[in-house]
C-alpha cells in the first residue's frame, strides 16, 4: 500500500510538473486514499480512472494526520483557481500544525483571490511572521514572496476602504459602478452556464473569464478617472509608492535605515527583529546593529509624502 501510495504521489509530481493541475489534484487525493473495491483497481496510475470518485478529491483518508498532504494539495487547487477546496485544504492543516507557514500562505492567496483583503491580511502577516520565526522551520527563501504577498493584500484592503471612501462622496459614482458590477456578474453568470458540463480549466474557458474581469476593471478604472478629474480633491485614489513601506511592519516609515545588502527598515522594527534573529529578514544574511545606517535620503522622501498626504499615517 505504501509502494503504490507513494507511486501514485510521484505520478501526481509530474502531472503537476507538466501542468495538467486537475490530473495532480486526483492523483494526490488518491495517493492516500483507502483501499477501493476490487470494481476500482487501486493499480492504476490513469487520473481518468479516478475522475468520478469525488470522496478521493474531497478526502485525504489514509493518513489524515499529515498536514503536508493537505498543503500539497492547496497549491495544486490554486493553480486550479479551486478556491474554495484550497482554503479548506489550508484550514485542515492548520489545524493540525498551528505553525504551517505554507498553509497560511497559499490560505492568503485563496483569500485574495476571493477578495477577501481583511482575511488574507491576517494569514499573510502570520505566514510573514513564521519566516521570520526561525524556530519555525519555514523556509528562508520563502520570506520575500510572503513579503509581497502582504504588500498585496494590505494594499488591497487599502484600494477597497478607498473605493467605499470615492464611493460615498458621489452618489452618481455608486450608481454607475453598481450598475458595472451587475453586468459582470451577469456575463460570469452566462460563462458559468456556457462551461457547465465542460472543463472550466481549458485554456479558452479562463481566456474568456480573464477577459471578462479585465475588461470590467478598466472600465471601472476609467469611470474613476473621469469622477476624478471633475473632484481631484476629494475623489481622487490615494496610494502609497511601495518605496516608502517598511518590509516588516508595513507600514509607511519614519526612520528608515539601509542594511549592507542595500534593504531599507523602520529602524524600530528592524531593531526588534534584530533581537530575535541577527539576520536580514528579505535576504537572511547575517546582519548586525553596528551595520545599521541611516537612509536620509528615503527618511526626506517620507517625511515629504506625509507632510503632503497626512491621511497615509493610517496605511
């Protein structure tokens, strides 16, 4: 059982390698599934033989105390855009390993894509703070991208406070972007119906959705436009350049610092982490408080945006 367990996982490798997601994503359920009656061979390593056992996707029975069975099958449901199947595959590992920093990741990345913000905040930072955590046993080299994915989500959480903020200022705005939005979701609605029955995950089925959301954000983005060129002041999208946020904290610097590899801190915060770990948190090469200089030059730009922009304290 193990053999053939392990052989089906190593066959769900390289489904996954060659990009044929949905194939990794049966095989992987599979590999630790139960033994199935003798009308389902457990010999095959054919994904179409398994397409049409749900329990096999939905379960992983034979050994549902491994955390990074659950992990391993979340990322292929990302490339798959399986969402939903992601975030329970995240939240099951979890629950088994509290400190699972790629199960918090990929949750981020699930809730992101759900336009979650508020949540995939919260995962990412704990993801963020379990790279940082070197007893944690997350890997190094994983710590820029959670970086990123932070970023992302923080700045997403910002982008929607501020839509709500343009929206609330012009009541025609609300309206023609509701109007926008029903659209949308009526043409989601119609490519739901167009695909069902067939595979969504075919290369013309996630065209046509790409297209879709595209075309509908830049025509949102366009009506921004024009509302905000008629009231700069009070409808125009305020944003933080990325150059000015602290790479732990996230947050809008004050006294930032340079390390020797060339990245810049709050000085707090990297004071801190320093106590903790006497590493560079983005690129974990040895680093000490005497290595520390001041960035004057990032330290002006800041102190220049938030003399002009006041509102960006609360970013």
């Amino acid at each position: 059982m193990a053999a053939r367990a392990n052989a089906l996982k190593e066959e769900g490798n390289k489904y996954f390698q060659d990009g044929d997601y949905k194939s990794a994503e049966v095989l992987y359920g599979k590999a630790y599934a139960p033994i199935l009656p003798s009308v389902h061979p457990i010999s095959s390593t054919n994904p179409q033989d398994y397409t049409n056992l749900p329990s096999l996707v939905n379960s992983i029975q034979a050994d549902p105390s491994n955390p990074k069975l659950f992990t391993n099958r979340a990322m292929t449901r990302i490339r798959l855009a399986h969402w939903d199947a992601c975030i329970d595959d995240c939240l099951h590992s979890i629950s088994l390993l509290p400190a699972n920093m790629k199960a918090y990741y990929y949750l981020a990345q699930a809730q992101l894509a759900l336009h979650h913000p508020n949540e995939a905040l919260s995962s990412a930072l704990t993801a963020y703070n379990l790279c940082l955590d070197a007893s944690s046993g997350a890997f190094n080299a994983s710590t820029p991208n959670v970086s990123q994915l932070v970023l992302q989500a923080k700045k997403e959480k910002w982008e929607a406070k501020e839509r709500e903020r343009i929206r609330r200022r012009s009541d025609l705005l609300r309206e023609l972007e509701d109007g926008l939005l029903a659209i949308k979701k009526f043409e989601l609605e119609n490519w739901a119906v167009k695909y069902q029955g067939r595979s969504a995950e075919t290369a013309e089925a996630k065209e046509e959705r790409d297209d879709i959301e595209d075309t509908h954000r830049k025509k949102i983005e366009e009506l921004r436009s024009v509302f905000a060129l008629a009231d700069p002041e009070n409808l125009q999208q305020r944003e933080v350049p990325d150059y000015l946020i602290d790479n732990i904290s996230f947050c809008v610097m004050h006294d930032p610092v340079v390390t020797k590899t060339g990245n810049s801190y709050e000085r707090s915060t990297i004071l801190e982490h320093l106590k903790r770990s006497p590493t560079d948190p983005l690129t974990r090469e040895p680093l000490t408080i005497d290595e520390l200089r001041p960035n004057l030059a990032l330290k002006q730009a800041c102190e220049a945006f938030l003399e002009q922009n006041g509102w960006a304290v609360d970013y």
